[in-house]
C-alpha cells in the first residue's frame, strides 16, 4: 500500500533526471507469485542536469541483487525506491527482483486476470516491475526477453526470437517505462494487415480469450480505418512491422497506448450484432482510434512531465473526435461531445475537484486522468484550430511532429509551433491551460438603425487555489437569422479577449435572431435572456445543428425548472416543438433521438443550484418522469410510427442503421409508458441484436415493467461477461429513488458480481451513483452503501476507488441533512486505516468544499 500522507509534486520544482539511458535489457521469468525481472541498463551522465543522485523509483519489489558495471552493491532504500554511487561516466545498472502478479489486486504494473499475464503502466506502474526511473522525460530502447509456459508472449516493438517457452521483442524507438507491456497467456489472434502510404506492409492482430475470437472483426476494422485516417488527415504513417491488441477483462482504464502493443479492456474492443449496442460499437470505434493516434501524439511524442498529461491525451482525444465525425456523423458527435462535457467537465469545473487542465501540483496523478484533462483538453485544440484556421492548424501540427519526434516536451512546446506558423502571440490563448474554471458568457443585444450589436461579459468564479481570473480568449461562433428564417450572416467567429467587449454587424434590413455559440465554439457557459418564442423560432430555423438541440434542450429545461419550482404544467410551446423536429423525416434520425431526450437529474439539480435553489432530487425525479409522461401522450399518434424495428437479419453497426435504431428506441421508452409494454415485450422476445434487446429491457424496466424479461435475460447471457455487466447496470439505473440502494446492495451479494473486475464493480455501483434521486434518497442509505464498498475496495484496487468516491464531488449543491449524512460518509472513509493516498487526496479535495 502507498504512504497516505506524501510530498506533493509541483510544476515549478521540475529538474531533469541526472543520467540518460542509452539502452534497457529486461528479462522475464514468469510465475505467478515469484516472477523474477532481470533488469540491465546502460546510463550515462546527462548534461543537462544539475542534479547527480541516482535514484530510482521501485515500489512492493523483493530486491534479489544489484550491481554497477559488473560489481555487487548494496543500494540503500530511500522513500519511493532506492539510491546509489555511480560513477561519474557511463556504467551499467543491472538488478534481479521478485514480484508476484497474481496478487496484484491494484492491476498496476505487473499483474494477471484470469490466469493471463498483463501490465499497465501508467501512470507509474513500472515502478511495481522493477527499479527504474519511472519518470515520463526518461525514454529509452527496449529489448525485452520473456520465459514462460504460456503459449503466447507479447511485448512492445517487433519480435526477434520466437519459440516454446521464450520470445524476445525488440522497441527502436526511445520510450519512456509508462508506455512498456507485456501480456502472455492463452491467447488467440484475429489477423489482418495494412500497407501503409510508403509501401510498408504492417502484421495486425487482435488477441483474445478462447471463444471471443469471433468478437474482433469490427475492432480490426476500426483499426485499418484509423491507420489510413492518421495518414491522411496528419501525414502520420505507422512505424513498426507489427501491431498488436490485447483484450484483458481485468483493467483499472478503458485501453492503454503502449508503443505496439495496445492492452485494451476488454469492453472496448470485443463486439459482435448479438453481444453490443451501437454505442458499444461507437465507443469502440472511437477508443481503438485514441490509442492507435497516441503512436504520435504520446508515444513518438511524449510528455516532459506528468502535469503536460493534456499535451498527449487533450489532444488526441481532439483527434478521436473528428475521426468518429468522419466515420458518422460530425454534428450529432459534437452534441454527443458536449453533452459528455457538460454532463462530467463542467460538474468538476464547478466542484471542489476543479482544476487546471495544466495543473500545478498533484500528490497522487492517477487522480488527474480526469474530464478536465481529457475532455477540456480537447476542446481547447479545438478552440486553437478555430482561432487559426484549418491550414494553419495542419501546418503548426507538422511543424511539431517535425521538431520534437522523440522528445518529451511542454505546452509551450505545442504552441510555439502554431506561433511561428501563424506568426500569433498565444501567450493568453495559453491560460486556457493554466486556469481552472468554467467561463460564464454574459450576453446582451442592442438594435439600432439597421445594426446589431451583441455585447458579452466573461467572467469565471473562484476555484480551488484560484480565485481571481484573467479574461480568456473565447472563440465566439455567431450567425443572425432573419424574420423569415433565412440565415442573413453565416457563421463569423467573433475573437473576444477583453473582460466586456462589443461585436457589431451592420446593414441589416430587419432585425435578425442571433444564434450563438454555435457548434459550441467554446467551453463556456452562455448566460442570454431569451424567450421560448425565439428559442421555438432558432429550434424550427437555425441551420447550425448544435444550436438546433441546445434550443430543444434549453426548451425542455425551462418547463422542468417550472415544473419544480412552481409546479407548472409542460409548456405547450415545447411539447410543439419537439414534435416537430422529432417526426421531420428530412432530418437525421439520430440527431432526432438526441432532441427526443431531456435534460438530466443532474443537470436539473445544477441549473437550481446555480440559481441560488437547493435542488430536491426527488421533486426533480418527479417532474421528469411528468414530463415523460406529457411527451408521450402529446406524441401517441406518432410513437407508432417512429418505432420501426430493425428487420431480422439487415442488422449493420454503421451511422445509418444506429441512427435509425437510435430514433425507435427513443420514440419506443415514450410508447412503453402507454401501451403497458407490449411493443417492448415483442421487440424483447424477437430481437436479433443487442442493441434492440437491451433498448427493449431499459423501455420496460423504466416503465416499471419488465420482471419475467429481467430474468430471461439472466439466463440467456449469465455466461457472457460483458452482456452481464448490461444486466447489472440496467437494473441500478432504472431502480426507483427508494429501491435503487436496496437494489445494488442485493447485486453486491450475487454470484457473478465481484469487486476485482472494475467493470463489475462500476455496473453497479457507477450505476448507484448515477441514479440521481436514488443516489441522494432522502435516507441516506445509497450514501452509506458506497462509503462501504469504497473502504472495501480500497486495499484491492486504490484507482477505483478514488475514482468512484468521486460520485461525492457535488455534495455541497443539497440540502443540509444530505450534507451532513455525506460529511459523515466522506470523514469515515478518511479514517480508514491504512487508506491509499490516491483514496486520501480524493475525499480530502472533496470535504476541502
């Protein structure tokens, strides 16, 4: 276990590591609990730093020998590893440890799930491996030889030797020890190739358990697409002669970039019609790009240290989005992207949790692969492309790939490029990265003598650690509608870099309707005074598809908030509207269902609370299940309609037939409220896919039906791990307020559902958690359930754990008894025993709100 109470890290103290590494020689000798890794390694003194000790990160590791250029030492064993004298010139570091995977119940570093051998990493995993300076700016070449009974054994690079009981594989290119794997088991591959744009043939596979081989085709699929986009959209060609995918059940992540050898979940890579919903398909899709781009945006190129996370994975998570837009379709992946941003990044922005995308200091950075980096990552690479433009984008982009191949680098790295291509000062583009915080966009008009004026105010509340702001640059998205419904202005994006700052647009024959922060041009937080009548006119007019459904969803949101605060009846001016965009057969069906649905518990409870009313998670419950009932009276003529199930064997996992599905299924959770389940029953008992027999199960279950199907789907899938994950969470996340702990709490108790497999433990308990007014039951039973599976699972798997305490971030919005039984919960975790640091800082940061 980690020391509870460590040094934190900060920025400002970074310092160059004293010696290089000239070349890594790792051999492996597989056994479950006594694996012994022999390390050797060539180091050299580096010139660039000022700070000579040798010290080397090593954590749970059994130290058998060591010694320096042939010669026997005795390192001495210092916080967080181990220290030695080294010679002031180059010398080789050779030691032999002992580490035993199959109690690596933390799947850190080197670890095994269901008898296969596997690794992760990152963030500093390797240091559980062996002694190493497990440090990002440290990169290095790898050989790595394997000795085991497993038929298969797997590590990064190209392999050079291959035979019963050994394989070696060879890396060329420098990494850093955060991107090394190594998997061995009984595996079976899916093959395939690409031949990339220079003529290079690349050996593929895809490597499973025994009886999911017939699960890879769409993941090998998604592979050879993301390959040929790579090269065509960023000139980015692939490097070695072989590429490998490794499903693991047992994984902490959703997939790992290791240089050629991908370790995924299993969940993101295994699909087939019969096992996955379409969003398991997207989803997969979307991962299998990430990690193939990170070859470049984090493998080729690194980060200098832990705190440039969102060079790597900001970026490339911008770079995943616009490939799935390719692949489908760009406009409802952006409402996707936003809702996602919203729904996660404005919640931590908002929290005690909020922090820069660049942080300044962290104690544990497993706890900083967060929305912030992630998902604002992107958006600001975003905002830098819209700002400089499409050419100048590609143009900085090959500049940087160019400069600093087989570097680790900085933020200032990254945008030097696009100032010299662009010949821009970025410096206060910069403080995107650097300030925490979710923008608020304050908005007023002004019309006069055929001219527009729009006026905006930024400001952005105080945060942890930071309570004054500076302005931002804010890429502002505009276009102006006439009376009419013709668009007058197309899209202009308007600069704002000032505190208060005005935009005018003049000769103009009427006043137009201003549609704002279209494609959500910024992360911001617009505040404008408008009316449902304008709202209905941009929701029926507008020609930006985000603008389309953030009016729908803004409709939706001010006759809930009435709905709760005054008990108002659904506006009629809504209900109209949806209709409207819902049966409009020129429009995209998925785009459809997206306006079909409303607006979140969550998301209800913060707009309350941003306006200064104590959310009651019940009465939100209540009104949105009102309204649901509302829409589907106001739609019964329709829903029949609108329901169109998939014809038995046409089945395609594409953006057409998803789309299609994803508008029935909507239009069928409406219909089930009226016709006592009976379309859901019979999808249920004839679907020949996934998508439509869970989409039928959900209907039922969230219409209070659906007991007998609940069990038939047991019993058809109880052997199928991922499918059953679908089972755990359905039943969570539809549970009534008052039952929702009593239902996970009954779940915790059956046969398959253990707290080792993360993906068990987030169907349940992520599903608890995320069932608003069942999570925060008046009761406080759902509170005190997962203070009790996180103390439980914190001595197994410390990252989830503090992951999921976070379920508690938004304390503070409720009410005091809420308050105070959560306070109550949070204390208790914090006085756990031997709690983990990743655990401690969590709930610290949480109870410092």
């Amino acid at each position: 276990m980690k020391d509870a109470a460590p040094q934190t890290i900060h920025l400002k103290d970074y310092t160059p590591f004293g010696y290089r590494i000239d070349s890594v020689e790792l051999t492996f000798k597989l056994h479950p609990t006594a694996t012994r890794v022999i390390s050797k390694i060539a180091f050299a003194p580096n010139p660039a730093a000022s700070d000579t000790r040798f010290f080397l990160h090593g954590e749970e590791l059994e130290l058998i020998s060591a010694a320096i250029d042939g010669a026997p030492v005795i390192p001495r064993k210092v916080e967080g590893g181990i220290e030695a004298d080294v010679p002031d010139a180059p010398f080789v570091w050779e030691a032999e440890v002992e580490i035993s995977p199959e109690t690596n119940t933390a799947l850190e570093g080197l670890y095994m799930s269901n008898g296969m051998y596997s690794t992760q990493c990152e963030a500093e995993g390797f240091r559980k491996i062996t002694f190493y300076p497990d440090r990002p700016d440290v990169m290095a070449v790898f050989t790595v030889r394997i000795e085991g009974d497993q038929p298969v054994l797997l590590s990064n690079g190209n392999p050079v030797e291959r035979g019963d009981g050994v394989a070696v594989w060879h890396d060329p290119w420098p990494k850093p020890s955060y991107l090394f794997a190594l998997v061995a088991g009984e595996l079976i591959n899916h093959p395939d190739s690409f031949t990339t744009k220079s003529g290079k043939e690349v050996e593929l596979n895809i490597w499973v358990r025994p009886g999911d081989e017939d699960k890879c085709a769409f993941g090998m699929e998604a592979l050879k697409k993301s390959m040929k986009w790579d090269e065509d959209t960023y000139g980015r060609e692939y490097d070695l002669d072989i590429f490998n995918i490794v499903a693991v059940d047992d994984f902490n992540m959703g997939a790992m970039e290791n240089k050629g050898l991908n370790i995924f979940n299993s969940s993101c890579v295994l699909a087939s019609q019969a096992t996955s919903t379409d969003a398991n398909f997207e989803r997969i899709e979307g991962i299998i790009a990430h990690e193939y781009f990170h070859n470049w945006t984090g493998n080729r190129i690194t980060c200098r240290d832990w705190f440039q996370l969102c060079l790597k994975e900001g970026l490339t998570v911008y770079r995943d989005q616009m490939f799935s837009g390719d692949m489908r379709s760009h406009a409802v992946k952006r409402i996707e992207e936003v809702m996602i941003l919203r729904a996660r990044q404005f919640r931590e922005d908002n929290g005690p949790l909020a922090h820069p995308v660049r942080p300044e200091s962290f104690v544990e950075i497993n706890n900083f692969y967060t929305a912030t980096v992630y998902e604002k990552g992107a958006e600001i690479i975003g905002m830098l492309r819209r700002l400089i433009g499409d050419e100048a984008y590609r143009k900085g982009c090959d500049l940087y790939f160019d400069r600093h191949d087989g570097e680790a680098v900085t933020i200032e790295d990254w945008l030097a490029s696009f100032e010299e291509v662009t010949g821009r000062d970025l410096a206060q583009f910069k403080q995107w990265y650097s300030q925490a915080g979710t923008p608020r966009l304050k908005m007023s008009e002004t019309w006069e003598d055929g001219a527009l004026t729009l006026n905006f105010t930024q400001t952005t509340p105080p945060t942890p650690g930071q309570k004054e702001k500076n302005p931002q640059v804010i890429p502002i998205a505009v276009g102006l509608i006439g009376p009419n419904g013709d668009e007058v202005v197309p899209t202009t994006v308007l600069e704002m870099t000032e505190a208060e700052q005005s935009f005018t647009f003049e000769g103009l024959g009427a006043r137009p309707v201003a549609s704002v922060l279209r494609d959500f041009s910024a992360p911001v937080i617009l505040e404008r005074e408008i009316d449902d009548a304008t709202r209905a006119f941009l929701l029926a007019h507008d020609t930006d598809p985000f603008q389309t459904w953030e009016m729908g969803r803004m409709l939706a949101k001010d006759t809930l908030i009435a709905m709760i605060v005054r008990d108002a009846a659904p506006a009629p001016a809504y209900l109209d509207a949806i209709r409207a965009v819902v049966t409009d057969e020129t429009q995209d069906p998925a785009f459809r269902a997206l306006v079909f649905g409303l607006p979140s518990q969550d998301d209800l409870a913060q707009t309350l609370f941003d306006a200064g009313i104590t959310p009651d998670p019940q009465k939100i419950y209540d009104a949105r299940e009102s309204l649901r009932h509302t829409v589907a009276r106001h739609l019964s003529d329709a829903l029949p309609t609108l329901f169109r199930p998939t014809e038995p064997g046409t089945f395609t996992p594409d953006a057409e037939g998803s789309g299609r599905r994803s508008l029935s299924l909507a239009a069928l959770s409406y219909l089930a409220l009226l016709d006592g389940g009976a379309a859901a029953t019979s999808l249920f008992a004839q679907a020949d896919n996934m998508t439509e027999q869970a989409g039928a199960l959900q209907a039922l279950l969230s219409a209070g039906l659906g007991t007998s199907e609940l069990q038939a789907f047991e019993a058809q899938w109880k052997d199928d791990r991922l499918v059953m994950d679908k089972w755990f969470t359905m039943q969570v996340a539809s549970a009534a307020p008052d039952k929702a702990a009593e239902v996970a709490e009954a779940l915790s108790h059956h046969p398959a559902f253990t707290n080792k497999n993360p993906n068990r433990f987030r169907a349940v308990f992520g599903a608890l958690s995320a069932n608003h007014a069942g999570f925060h039951h008046a009761s406080g039973a759902a509170y005190k359930l997962l203070a009790d599976q996180l103390i439980s699972l914190d001595s197994l798997n410390p990252q989830i754990t503090a992951r999921m305490s976070g379920a508690f971030e938004t304390w503070k919005r409720y009410d005091a008894d809420r308050q105070g039984m959560i306070r109550t919960e949070l204390e208790r975790i914090l006085a756990t025993p031997n709690l983990s640091r990743d655990t401690t800082e969590m709930v610290s940061r949480i109870l410092s709100a």
